[in-house]
C-alpha cells in the first residue's frame, strides 16, 4: 500500500526555468517542506543531470523535465533499485502507448526506442542512517526536441517517432497517472518486477560491447539482479554494479 498520501502528482509545481528539478525537489525535502507525491515540473533546465555526472541537455519547453518526491512505501533501503525497476517500467509503458513495442528499458536507467535514447531515469535518496525517508525520481522524456546535436548518444523524440507534437504539461501529467497506476500494481510483487523489467530489457540475451576503465569487451546479457547488477557472461559469468561498465553503442 501507498502512504496515507497516496495520490501522487499533487502538488503539481510548474516552473518556467531551474537547474535541476531534481535540486529542487531535493532541496524541499532538506527543508523540510516534502510531501509525498510533490511533482516539479520545468520548461528548462540549465544544469540537468543524468547518470555518472553528466549533463542531460533539453531545448527549451520541448520536453517532459520531471522530479516526483515520494515517500518509500514498504520498501526497504536494500530495495533501493526495485524503486528504479518500477518506475523503468511506468516509463516504458507510457512511452510505448505512443511508439509501440520497439521501446526498451537499458541498463539502468535509460529508455530507448529502437537503438536510440528516448530518455533517462535519475533517483536520488534521501536516507537518515537506515531509514529511508524520501526518494526523488526525476525523470527526462524526449517529446518535441528533433535537434539533439552535441549528445554523446544516438538520440529520439515522439515528434519524430510519430510526427506529432505534444502538449509537455499534460503529457507529464499522463505519465504521473501510469506511474501511480504502476506502482499500485508492481509495489507488493517483486516477481513481477523482475518479470516486466526483463521482458523490456534492452539487448536482454544478446551480446554487447561494454566498457570498464581500459577495458573493452564483448558480452552476453543474462538479466539485472534485484539489487540492480549488471549480470554478463563473457568466458565466465561477471555481474558489474551500476556505474561500473558503461556500454559502447554502435556510433563510437
């Protein structure tokens, strides 16, 4: 079950311009003033971060820039990424209404279309010694954006996926609704976790090209522990933490 403030998605903050939904969500709840289901919303952001400190670049007003506050349900500070699973899979479902089934969850965070990132998930944490207090999800959606010059990675938008475009405010809106409906539905099944983040797994049982510092090589991908591990077979089985292994795509 959802904490007594169940609903999220209110308050629902809309700011014109920030440098991180994610520092604004978070520098509520340092002050105190986090509620569970607080969403920030941005039209811009200046210092958008994504995963391993880099930067996640957004045109101005043409994207879904979101950081949702929530409390941890009954989850357990060692369950920190069934947290990420599931808001994987909100993502992915929301995504793919639109796209269809060519839209995939890659390890960890990121959502991809086809082989293209379509957006990216970063949680940040909140813990007091072993009680987890708070969680910022922010998430970062490729909606009307067709220039994405600069971008370390083969990039996409629904624009120019479908050809159309789309109001940003509401589509952030639709996509609360799938998260809350998600979680409901995911919250108490950890089997169905598992089941749903690996049907979406992108590249699951394929082979891959990763990297760890010097290291380059080639992989199979067996699956994603509950703990968020990487887990590959190469000449024997390796299971490599988040932030580990980065993967090299195609266009490197």
């Amino acid at each position: 079950m959802f904490p007594s403030a169940k609903q999220i998605g209110f308050p629902f903050i809309e700011l014109h311009t920030v440098d991180s939904t994610n520092n604004y969500a978070m520098g509520l709840v340092h002050a105190g003033m986090a509620q569970h289901g607080t969403c920030v919303f941005a039209h811009e952001q200046t210092k958008g971060k994504g995963q391993r400190s880099k930067r996640w670049v957004s045109i101005h007003g043409q994207n879904i820039l979101l950081s949702i506050i929530i409390e941890p349900f009954n989850l357990r500070p060692e369950q920190l990424f069934r947290l990420s699973m599931m808001t994987a899979i909100g993502v992915q479902r929301f995504y793919s209404h639109y796209v269809g089934e060519d839209t995939y969850i890659k390890w960890p965070n990121d959502i991809y279309w086809r082989d293209r990132k379509a957006g990216g998930i970063l949680i940040e944490n909140n813990l007091q010694g072993r009680e987890w207090k708070y969680a910022v999800i922010g998430i970062g959606l490729n909606i009307n954006q067709t220039s994405f010059e600069g971008m370390p990675v083969k990039a996409v938008s629904l624009r120019q996926i479908t050809g159309r475009r789309y109001d940003t405010v509401e589509m952030a809106k639709s996509l609360i609704n799938t998260l809350q409906t998600t979680f409901e539905e995911l919250l108490n099944n950890s089997e169905e976790i598992a089941s749903c983040y690996h049907k979406f797994l992108y590249k699951n049982h394929q082979t891959v090209r990763l990297r760890k510092g010097s290291r380059i090589f080639d992989a199979y991908i067996k699956g994603v522990t509950e703990d968020g591990r990487l887990v590959t077979a190469t000449s024997m089985e390796e299971y490599f933490s988040v932030g580990e292994v980065e993967w090299v795509m195609h266009e490197e």
